[in-house]
C-alpha cells in the first residue's frame, strides 16, 4: 500500500458532514449510514431537507457555522428558517455519534425535527424502524439510533427512509449504539467541544484567525464518490451548482497549504488530487468537475510547485514530492509550449472538442474571456478589450502576474527536484527561471515606477494597475530599488492600493473601482497572499507586517460580525458576502489570515 492510498483510507473513516448536499447531513464512511436532519413547519408547510451555508435569497435557511473538528469529533451550528432558530451539535464518543438538537425559537405550532436515515452513494445495507428507534443492518455489524423524545406521528412527512420525528419543544438528543439520556449526551459534547476549543486555543492571540481558517475548511470538506476521496472544493453551494463537486486549480492547492496549519493527511489529499487532475494535454485545468468534465483549453495560476514544496518543508516526506513531481513537471513545460510569446507568457485558451457540450465546457472556449479565465480572475478591467489571437490562442498581453509566478513555479520546482536526486531537471528549471526573470525587465517601466503588462502586438503598456503588479517580486524580477520603489509609490498610495481595506483588485484611482463586482475591485485572500509571498523575497518588513495586518483585519471584521469566510470583499466598505458573487463561506477568503500566522511562526514560508 503507498503512502497515499494509506492516508485516503484514513481520512475517509468515520463520522462527519461528508455529504455535500447538507450541513445537517452527518454520514458513517466507510458505509455510506446517513442520518439527515430535517425540519417541517407548520406555518407555511414548508420541509427543510437540504441546508447549506451562505444562501442569499430572504426565504432561505441562514447558517451561522461554529467550531468543526477536522475528524467530525465535534461540530456546531445555528440554524435561522422561517421564524425557528435551533442549535445543532454533533460529537463522537468512541465509534458513535451524539447528536443535540437545541430550539431557540420556533412557531405558534412547534416545528418537527425529522431524523431521515438513508445510505449513501448506493452503499448495501437495510434501514428499517421497530419500537426503539431505527436500526441499520450494514456490512461488518449493525447501528442503532435512537432519540431522547418519542417519536411524533405526522403521516405527511416528505421522507422516503426510515425516520424519526419529534417535536422541537425542547433540547433533542439522538445517538447511535446504546440509548442515552440527555445529560449523557450533553456530558459527550461538552468534552467534545472543550476539546476543540483547547485546541484552537494553541494559536494564543491569532486564535480567531486560526479559527476562521480551520472552520471554514472543515466545513468545506467532503467526500467525493466519484474518485473515492476526501477533499476540500471551494464551497458546498458551488459543488451543488456544479453538480456534485468542483475543484479549482489554484483554489484548491491553497487549500492544501492552510490545512498544513495543523493537518497534513488533508493537507496532502487536496494538493496530491487536484494535481491528479491534470488534462490529458499535460496541465492542471482551471477546473475538474463531475463525469471527468475539466477545461481542457486553459490552466490557472502556476502555484503548485510551491505549495507542496511548503508542505515538504514542513512535514519532511520526500514521498510526496515523488508522487507529484513528474505531473507538476510536465505542467512547468506546458506553459512554454503553449503560452510563451517572445520569452514571455500570456494567458490563453485552445480550442478542443468538448465530451458532451455541457455549457461548461464552452465557456470562452478559444476566445478572450477563456485566456480571463485562465489567469482566475475572470472580469479583471486589466483584461478589457485586449485583442486576442485565436490562432496562437493567446491573449496579447505578456502578463507580469503569470511571469512572476511561472518563475515561482521554476524555482520551486527545481528545489524539489533537487531534494529528489533529478540533478539534470533542477538545472533546466533554474535556467528556465533565470530566463524568464531576465525577459520580465521588459516589464518594467521607469516612468511609472513600477512593472506593467505590455500589449504584445503593439509593444505598448498596459496602464490599469492591478496587484498582480507585484507578482514581479514573486520572481524576484525587481531589484531592491524597483522594489522599494513599488512599494513607497504605488502600495503605499491611497490614490491606488492603501486605504482601509487592501488589496483592492484594481487600482482605486481606475474607473473600473467603483463597480465593486468580483475582480473589478473588490479585495480577494489569493491576491493578498501572493504579494505577501514576494514582499517575503525582500528587505520590505513595514510593507509586509502592514499588509498582514489589514489582511488579518478584513477577515476577523466578517467572522466576528457576520461567522463569515468571504470569496471577496468590498474594498470601500470591508463587507463581504454582501452580494450575490460573494460566497459567504469560501475557504480561500481565509488566505488573508495566513500572513498573520507566518509572521507569528505558526506557519513558515520563506
């Protein structure tokens, strides 16, 4: 057995919120055992039997998350539907779950909560109810589930399982294995969660920070059936828009970095997976998808490389570097080969043919808005109007954002290389990096003081500044004095990126600021957490902790105000999740935490 199928064994083990569908969905892996809570009003006759978190529209459930443990031994909720407001907790003692169901407020008629059974992703095994409650007859034993309350007949529930239903007229317990009173089931989550807060609590004054990173990403973590593993996708509304699951490229590798805070099995699962999902072209798609769906006309942001080599440099295990090296390799390449336009790259989009039509797949198929896509930051007003070049299936633009991290990706990669004996490899991606590092000065433009991408057909500069302007020191392209250049006159600029909030997505003084809508202004984690990395490459301490700092800010504002872990941000008011593209629980949001916790050596990435 190698490393890897040991740890995907382990990780897919237990009770958790494994289904996608629900928070309110605790599953038993490996048997696939469901217990789904539901709830049925009165007042409206409307039956909650899915509830996500960060649904936007005025009839919807509202989630407010709390502390989830990675291994499911404790997690928390509240939940707010038309008029009721319950408590949700779960926690493990040994090889059961405890379940404890809390109302807060609830309707003229009490609402019925609803104990739905089922076993998931077609798993064998019977359900069936008697007098004490539900049994389960699955491969290697059986399971029982009982409640502390009698069940309650209502002949019109919508269930189609095995079901217990009980009144929510007070605390309700549900537990499997052995009957439990409510005080044995209260005793269980309570050590459950002191539990999870000691831990929480190792992280001293970052704690929140930590615990917004860690929630989020609990919460986002699910099983995938389709490829029997355990992974963290953006977010469980985008894996159900989506049909299923979806996993970004870039998304997902920082996924695996801010797991290696404090877990390395999962850690290593959402890097090792989203790199197994490499096309068949020989790059990491800008997505991967349900039936082997994936854009495979464009790639995303080159970060890979160094994410695993971050988690080698902390963990230590030259497996993992083996198992990605030769996928990652071949990646590095690809670029040269299909996006580099006299010694630089641009973004693009080739065409190809599409395995069933989905719309997906033709999403800005070999056009401008695919090679938008591809740099992930699909509407940015840098991209407005820039030609492109079907044949060569390149935007026009030589973009210092993908330069600075292609050679992040070179260096990287060549450290790895070097660790696992590939003498001759480590030598090609440093020149390859030297190379592009030494064409990146063609970038630069004196005048404003600071790199700008350049149109390639016509050799002029782009003027719409972008924090991807920073992205140059990611490659340590700039010297120290176009560095501190940059920095005093541009990132320390309020006409530009300082203020409040930072990093707006383009430059405030553009006139594309004011539409706030996704790259066209709003502050995003990845962002911020990428010119952190290249401030680390030099003697910039101000401009970095400063940075750390208001990052940090930005993200405890929405979680201690709103429970918030933001796609994107408002870069005029801070608020996050406040319109309808701004997913409320997206885990990269907690990118803005991280620098805080480098600085604090909880994390190390120089």
């Amino acid at each position: 057995m190698s490393e890897y199928t040991a740890i995907k064994a382990k990780l897919a083990r237990g009770w958790n919120t494994w289904n996608t569908r629900s928070v309110l969905s605790h599953v038993l892996l490996p048997q696939g055992f469901a217990i789904n809570l539901c709830i049925k009003e009165y007042a409206g006759r409307r039956y909650l039997k899915e509830a996500l978190i960060g649904r936007h529209g005025e009839e919807d459930e509202r989630i407010v998350p709390g502390l989830h443990a990675y291994d499911g031994s404790y997690s928390e909720l509240r939940l707010q539907w038309q008029g009721i407001e319950v408590t949700v907790q779960s926690a493990t003692s040994g090889q059961d779950l405890v379940l404890l169901v809390t109302p807060h407020k609830s309707q003229k008629r009490p609402a019925l909560l609803i104990a739905e059974t089922g076993l998931l992703w077609n798993r064998p095994g019977i359900l069936q109810q008697d007098d004490k409650g539900i049994k389960a007859s699955l491969p290697g034993g059986e399971i029982r589930l009982y409640a502390t309350q009698p069940a309650d007949d209502d002949p019109y529930l919508a269930t189609q399982t095995p079901s217990l239903a009980m009144r929510l007229t007070g605390p309700i317990g549900l537990t499997t294995g052995k009957p439990r009173s409510l005080a044995e089931i209260y005793d269980i989550v309570s050590q459950q969660e002191q539990a999870q807060r000691r831990h929480k609590g190792k992280f001293g004054e970052l704690a929140e920070v930590y615990n917004a990173i860690q929630t989020c990403l609990a919460w986002d973590t699910i099983y995938e059936p389709e490829h029997d593993r355990v992974v963290s996708p953006v977010s469980r509304l985008w894996n159900v828009h989506w049909g299923g699951f979806v996993l970004f490229d870039w998304d997902t590798y920082f996924a695996a970095l801010m797991c290696a805070l404090d877990n390395k099995e999962l850690a290593y699962a959402n890097a090792i997976e989203i790199t197994r999902e490499k096309t068949e072209r020989g790059f990491i798609p800008n997505f991967g998808t349900v039936c082997n769906l994936k854009s495979r006309d464009r790639s995303q942001p080159p970060v890979g490389s160094r994410v695993i080599l971050e988690l080698y440099k902390r963990f230590g295990e030259r497996w993992l570097l083996e198992e990605t090296f030769e996928d990652l390799l071949t990646w590095n390449r690809w670029w040269t080969k299909h996006r580099q336009h006299d010694h630089l790259l641009c973004w693009g989009s080739d065409p190809y043919e599409p395995l069933v039509d989905a719309q997906i797949e033709l999403w800005g198929l070999n056009t401008l808005q695919g090679a938008a896509f591809e740099s992930g930051l699909d509407n940015s007003p840098m991209y407005d109007d820039i030609p492109f070049d079907a044949n060569k299936n390149l935007m026009q633009l030589a973009d210092v954002g993908l330069n600075g991290m292609y050679i992040m990706d070179c260096e990287a990669l060549a450290e790895i290389a070097a660790v696992i004996g590939r003498k001759g490899e480590a030598e090609e991606l440093r020149q390859r990096g030297d190379t592009f590092r030494r064409a990146m000065s063609a970038l630069w433009d004196e005048r404003s003081g600071i790199f700008l991408n350049r149109l390639t057909d016509s050799g002029e500069f782009n003027h719409r500044l972008s924090p991807t302007s920073f992205y140059a020191l990611l490659g340590r392209a700039a010297t120290p004095a176009q560095a501190q250049r940059m920095i005093r006159e541009h990132f320390y600029n309020p006409a530009e990126f300082w203020g409040d909030w930072i990093l707006p997505s383009i430059a405030r003084n553009d006139p594309a600021f004011a539409d706030q809508n996704y790259w066209r202004g709003r502050i995003w984690g990845p962002m911020n957490f990428l010119v952190y990395l290249g401030l680390l490459n030099y003697d910039l301490p101000q401009a970095r902790k400063d940075l750390a700092e208001k990052s940090r800010a930005l993200l405890m504002k929405n979680w201690l105000e709103h429970g918030y872990v933001c796609e994107n941000y408002s870069a005029i008011t801070g608020e996050g999740g406040e319109i309808a593209n701004s997913d409320r629980y997206y885990h990269w949001g907690g990118l803005l935490g991280l620098p805080a916790l480098i600085e604090a050596g909880y994390l190390n990435a120089q």
